[in-house]
C-alpha cells in the first residue's frame, strides 16, 4: 500500500501505522461514505413526499470526497459547488442533522449554521464572524466560503482565496494578520462540475490562477452528464483535462500540475490527492485533479429521472462502477472487512441516518407545532366573542387540518381571521394582533435580517471628520487628491491592496495610483488581466480572509462583465449566510459622461436592482470620493464607488487631512439652497445643474439642489422629503435611460418620504436617450441630460404652476 494513502487528519505516517490501525481509518472512511449516501437517498424521499422543496445530493461522488477531504487541513478553505456533503461530513465541518435541517429550511442560526434555511440544501459555509463582528482566527478553523447555484460562479471568488496565501506568504508586511494566515500554507480547494468547465467563469478563473501562480486545486466531478447534456454536447474531446494540457507547466514556465484518476479507485485517489496537495501547499503551483468515471445514482436532482435521457447500457455501467461498491469490494478483497461486518455496517449507518433526519425534522416541526397551537388558540378565544365565529372556526379547522404546515400557514391563517373582523375591537382581536406583530418581528429576522453583516466596524458607523484646509491649500487635479489619498491610506494599513487593468505600472488609465506601485512595490498595487469578473473574485476571496482590497473595474460600462460575481456572490454573501460571513470588497470605477457608447454609461438601474447588499457610492468630485473610500476603507463592507470620468482634470482643493475626512453613507447635501423646486442628482451632472441654476436664477427661478452622494443607502436624513415641504415640486436628474436610477429616485422620495403629500405638480425626471451615447459631443448633448435641458424642465414646471409668470418658451 502506497504511504499517501495512509495520510490521515490526525497526521499519522505508515510507518507508525499497523494494519488494524489502517483497517479502522478506511472502515471509517466507508462509513462516512455509506452515511452520506443514506442521506441523499433519504434527502430525496423527504422531498418527493412533500417535507423539503427540492433537493440536490452528492451521491456518486462519496469517494473522491473522502481521498479530498484527507488532504484538507486548518487554514485551508473551500469554494464549492453543491455536491460536497460527504467532504463536509468527513473533515467534521457539517453533520447529519445539519444537512437535514437544511433540507427542510430551518431558520434557527444553531441548526443550520451554514445559511439559517435560507438556501437550498447541499449550500454549506462556515462562520467566520463572531457574534461581536470579529473576525475569528481562519488558521485554527477549516474554512468554506458559502456556496452559490450558480455553476461555475465560485470560479472568481476562488481564485481570491488562493490569492490571499500568495500574499501571506511574499509579503512580509502581513506577517501581524496571523488569524488569516500561517505564511501562506492554506490551500484552496474548488470544486465543480464537468459540465460547469463549459462556463466562461471557469475558464477566466482558471487562466488568472496560471497566470498568478496561486495555491488552488480544482476538483472537477466528472460524470459525463449536465444535467441531460452529455460530455460530446459540452466539452471539446469530452474531456476537460486533454483541453487544458497547455496549461500544464514544464520547465521553461509557470502553468498548472494535471491529474486524471477515476472517482471510484480509494486507494488511486487517496495517492492522488495527497501527492497534488502537497505540491501545491509548498510550491504554490495550481492543481486540476480531474475525477472522471464518476456516477449519479439518483440523476441530477429531484426534479426528474434522469432515466429519461441516459441508455440503460449507460445505466448498468454506472450500477456496476458506483464509487462506494467499488470500495466495499476492494476492502472486502484486501481484507480489511468481511461482507458480514460491511453488511452490519450499513444496516447500523442507515439506522443512524435515518435517526438525525427524523430528529431534525422534530426540531422544526415542534417549534411550528407549538406556534399554530398559540395561533388557534388565539383565534378561537376571539371567535368566541365574534360576529363571524363560524367562518373564523373555519379558518382553524383548515390549518388544523392541514398536512405538515410551515409558518407560511399559521401567519396566513391568522392575517385572514384578522381580514375576517376589522369592525370588532375586542380584547381578544388584539391579543392575536400582540402575538401577529411578535410573529412578525421573530420572521423578520429569519427571512429578511442581514443584508449587510451590520456589526459595530460597519462604514454606516464611521466617525465623520470634516475636511480641512489650509490657508494656502494649493488648488490640485482630481486625480491628484485621489492619488494623494490612495497614498495615505495605503501608508497607514498594510492590508490595502490595489489591482486591476493598467492599475500598477501605469496608475491606472486617469493617475489615480499614479507614482504608487513603485513606493509600496507590485504585491500590493497590481496590473491584471483583462478579466473583470475574475476581478471582482480576486477582491472577494482577499476580501474573505482579511485583506482591504481595492478592485478596479477600467469603466462603468465593463462593470457588466463582472455582474453575475457582484450579484450572485458578493452582494448576496451577509444575506445567504445570516451575518456569517463577510468581504468588505470596495469596487472602483469610473462613469458617467465622457465620449462613445462604452465609455459614457451611468447603468445605475442595473448596479440599484442586482446589488443590493453593496453600498453604491456616486461622488460628486474626487474630494468627495476620497472621503468615501476614507470611510469605506475603515468599515467591513463591500461598496461600489463610481468616480467621475470628466473630473479628473478639474481643479480642487487639497485638504489637509487628505487620508483621514470621511464622508458619510446615505447623507444627502444640499448644494444648493432654494424655494421653488427640489432637484435631485448625483455624480457629474450636479455640475451642469449647477450651471443651469445660474440662468435660471436670472429668470427669477430659485432652485434648490441635493446630492444623494450615496444611492444605497439613500439620504437617510429624509433631506429630499424636507427640500419638497419647502418647494413642493419634484425633479430627478439622471444619466440612466428612463425609468432606471430616476425610477429608483422617486420611489425613495415619493414613497419612502412621504413626499408624495407636500407635492402639489406632477413629480418629473430628465434623464438620458433610451440608446447608449453615440460617440462626439453632439452625441453627448443630444442623449444626455444638457444645461439647456435642465433650464428648459424647471422652466416648464413652473410654467405649468404659474403660466402668467412663466409664459412657455416654445
């Protein structure tokens, strides 16, 4: 028996190691193994009979799971995909009961620690913040960064995670974070499927992690199948590994170590894994294991058979090469067990798994249980002294009759006996009003709590310093107050890192690093790739294990290269792990007005509605933007900051305390006080509102101007509600087509403000041409909003208040 096979979690060598000792780890290994399969089949019962929603299981892949999970060690982390449960259960991160409760969507933080319920099963991750926000020390633990259904949507996040260890270990400055790191021996572990290796995210991830030369080891679980599709429909050869034997490394370069093993050989797997981890713990060269021969016994999910689409010679071959037959025939060969002693095993695995799944299912259902009995009793003490007695002891009847209610049930059937007796004010209605608001308080924390971690670090909670100037501030570029900014911040917190296109040599495309790479070298201020989503990914898995990264993104408009990372994983990461986890990731890019159709975008509508759960930030000017990244960059939460393209070159003042003035999120400024109408905007057209406030105060028209600075958070303050008591009219400036961000505008103010009651016009926004800029000036002046336009739509409401005063123009 080869030693690297007999690696073991309590780091026993073969030569310390007798036969029995061996017997019981590889006994053990079967019965992790046998238990996971129990759990996917039972997992898909549960489902079918109406107890879960839906189910998605790892059976098939229980084997090469256990040889990975051997070589996983503290520090290390995992970005996987939604097949991992028998890895889960063999490093002991996840158990049985857990992967039960997930199944049936139990809210309880304590049952589900991976999501509290709130993704589907098979979706792990650990906590890595305390109940203080603190970050827990990621050396002693094992790691994974919660899951996403998205295939191939872990790739870029993944990448960052291996990233981080390159950096722990080269740059000496980081040697003070050692909760995050043990000089950058962690490795990160991927995991996806054959068919996902089809995704542009796969192929991204996997080129920048060459590229980088990083500690990331891809598993691919290959089963010949997505989903219906077979290998010959997704993949060139069939086989994803002789498509990517140019990224195998030689002696003339940097490149990835590839190996090939069947997913249903423990003893080749455990040799493999061992040997290709090893490897890339030391040496930091990237890893694709590629398991092929892999089955799945149960097909995709429960949504179908998958005896529909493949061949029943297909079928007998997978029946015969199932990993965990194949492994109980090898021990029983080896004679490591008997038939007799695996049979026992199986039957008491089953008896076991079958235990944590009805017990997990009692925790939920007697917590349910115990608020419908309080629910009915509640309605029926009412009904006694109500007018409508036999229709609310129908609504009990129905939810007492009904089979395997959810909370879902119980608040609905309350909400109808309360419909049901809207005249009656009795002492027993507002009891089950009492009990409903209570109800509603506890479910608002189940299903709607954290979207951002909110912990005392967050950026909401920053001190605010004001800026300061000296007598003989000297006037600078944008770019300089930025660049002077960056500069002081990265002097000040070794664990900033700055990357992204033409950010390093150059200082990116306006200066804004300028001069920088130079002072604090190539590890923390870097050129990448062209690769914007693997971008975002490279910051979000930095982002995870401590680091204060700084991605950019050249233009606004390639902001949509990298939306699926922004919006599946980084905005929804607080929300999907309950405030388990966190990645304070700060995104910076540039937009708004400038020349031609992908470098003038204000996409602001697509940024409001995919990523909530990132603070969106639109400064004015660079000063501006210098004091939100002084915020952000003393927070823990992700943010967009979206510079203005045409204001680089502007003149400003430099303040004093360049580094240090923060500008709050979601307070408003007024820019501009006034009495006739309140105008709303943000970025670079505040400065051609500004101009047209001139004309406009020569007709006799006094506006007054606000700056939202941050679009989420939205002026906190209700300064744009204020703004309308005074003038009564509403416009909403905006560089997004109609209805975009201006939609999201007037929803804040109108409906969140209340402003809708001290309007007396018709509220109105002056936004862009529904086509992208066209290239050139007059392309600019006839899509975009222009002074002349902002003159000529105040003048009109107006007009439409007082037609005597302000005759129309045209």
């Amino acid at each position: 028996m080869p030693e690297t096979v007999l690696n073991t979690a309590n780091s026993l060598t073969a030569a310390e190691l007798s036969f029995d000792d061996f017997r019981k780890i590889v006994i053990a290994d079967y019965r992790v193994g046998f238990e996971s399969r129990q759990a996917s089949i039972i997992g898909r019962r549960e489902v079918l009979t109406g107890k879960a929603k839906f189910g998605i299981f790892g059976d098939g892949k229980e084997v090469a799971q256990l040889a990975m999970a051997k070589a996983f060690r503290k520090g290390d982390w995992r970005a996987g995909y939604y097949r991992d449960q028998t890895f889960m259960f063999a490093t002991g991160i996840s158990n049985l009961k857990e992967f039960f409760a997930q199944l049936y969507a139990n809210p309880d933080i304590d049952k589900d620690p991976a999501s509290a319920g709130r993704q589907m099963n098979c979706h792990y991750a650990t906590r890595y913040i305390d109940k203080d926000g603190n970050w827990t020390n990621q050396s002693e633990t094992m790691n994974i960064a919660a899951d996403i259904s998205t295939t191939g949507g872990h790739m870029p996040r993944l990448l960052g995670l291996a990233y981080a260890s390159k950096l722990y270990r080269k740059n000496k400055e980081l040697e003070y974070l050692k909760q995050f790191s043990v000089n950058g021996n962690e490795v990160a572990f991927g995991t996806i499927g054959n068919g996902s290796t089809s995704e542009g995210l796969f192929f991204e991830a996997f080129n920048a992690a060459g590229v980088l030369q990083v500690p990331m080891a891809i598993s691919v679980w290959d089963d010949a199948y997505a989903i219906s599709v077979p290998a010959n429909l997704q993949t060139t050869k069939e086989d994803i590994s002789e498509v990517l034997k140019g990224f195998q490394r030689d002696e003339d370069g940097n490149g990835y170590e590839i190996f090939k093993v069947p997913g249903w050989d423990y003893v080749a797997l455990c040799e493999t894994y061992e040997h290709a981890i090893k490897l890339c713990r030391e040496e930091h060269v990237p890893v694709l294991i590629h398991v092929i021969e892999m089955t799945q016994p149960q097909g995709h999910s429960t949504s179908g058979s998958h005896e529909r689409y493949k061949s029943k010679k297909r079928l007998a071959w997978e029946n015969e090469h199932d990993c965990l037959q194949q492994m109980r025939n090898w021990m029983i060969e080896s004679a490591i067990a008997t038939s007799e002693e695996i049979d026992e095993l199986e039957a008491n695995a089953k008896k076991h798994v079958r235990e944590c799944q009805r017990e997990a299912w009692a925790d939920l259902e007697n917590e349910i249980k115990s608020e419908n009995i309080t629910a009915v009793h509640l309605i029926q003490q009412m009904a006694n002294q109500s007018s409508k007695k036999d229709d609310l002891i129908a609504v009990t009847t129905s939810l007492q009759t009904c089979i395997d209610p959810g909370r879902k049930d119980t608040i609905a059937t309350v909400r109808k006996a309360l419909r049901l007796t809207p005249h009656e004010q009795t002492e027993e209605r507002q009891a089950l009003l009492n009990w409903l608001a209570d109800e509603n308080i506890k479910n608002t924390e189940r299903f709607n709590s954290k979207l951002f971690t909110g912990t005392p670090q967050s950026p909401l909670l920053v001190p605010v310093i004001a800026p300061e100037y000296a007598d003989d501030a000297p006037l600078k570029d944008g770019r300089e107050v930025l660049n002077a900014c960056f500069d002081a911040n990265f002097e000040r917190d070794k664990a900033i890192v700055a990357f992204g296109e033409d950010v390093g040599a150059i200082g990116d495309v306006n200066q804004g690093f300028a001069g920088l790479q130079k002072k604090y070298s190539d590890l923390r201020i870097t050129d990448t790739g062209i690769r914007e989503a693997t971008i975002i990914g490279q910051g979000m898995g930095l982002a995870m294990r401590g680091l204060r990264p700084i991605a950019e993104i050249q233009y606004i408009d390639y902001l949509l290269y990298s939306i699926t990372v922004l919006s599946d994983d980084l905005a929804s990461l607080s929300y999907r792990t309950r405030g388990g986890q966190k990645a304070p990731l700060i995104v910076r890019t540039r937009g708004h007005r400038l020349e031609g159709i992908w470098h003038s975008g204000s996409p602001l509508g697509i940024i409001l509605n995919s990523m909530r759960g990132v603070h969106i930030c639109v400064p004015r000017d660079m000063t501006q933007a210098a004091g939100m990244y002084n915020t952000l960059l003393r927070g823990d939460e992700p943010a967009l900051v979206i510079e203005c393209l045409n204001g680089y070159r502007l003149k400003e003042k430099l303040p004093a305390n360049v580094g240090e003035f923060t500008i709050p999120l979601g307070k408003a400024e007024v820019i501009k006080v006034g009495t006739d109408v309140t105008v709303v905007t943000y970025g670079s057209t505040l400065r051609i509102v500004m101009e047209a406030a001139e004309e406009l105060a020569s007709m006799g028209i006094n506006i007054e101007v606000i700056d939202p600075q941050t679009l989420y958070p939205f002026d906190t303050d209700n300064t744009c509600g204020t703004s309308l008591q005074k003038t009564n009219k509403l416009l909403v400036i905006d560089e997004d087509i109609p209805g975009g961000g201006s939609a999201y505008i007037l929803q804040k103010v109108i409906e969140a403000q209340n402003g809708y009651f001290y309007l007396d016009a018709q509220p109105k926004t002056l936004c862009a041409a529904e086509h992208r800029p066209p290239y050139g000036s007059d392309g600019d002046y006839f899509s975009k909003p222009s002074v002349d336009d902002v003159i000529e739509a105040v003048y009109k409401m107006m007009h439409e208040a007082n037609p005597a005063k302000y005759p129309a123009i045209y």
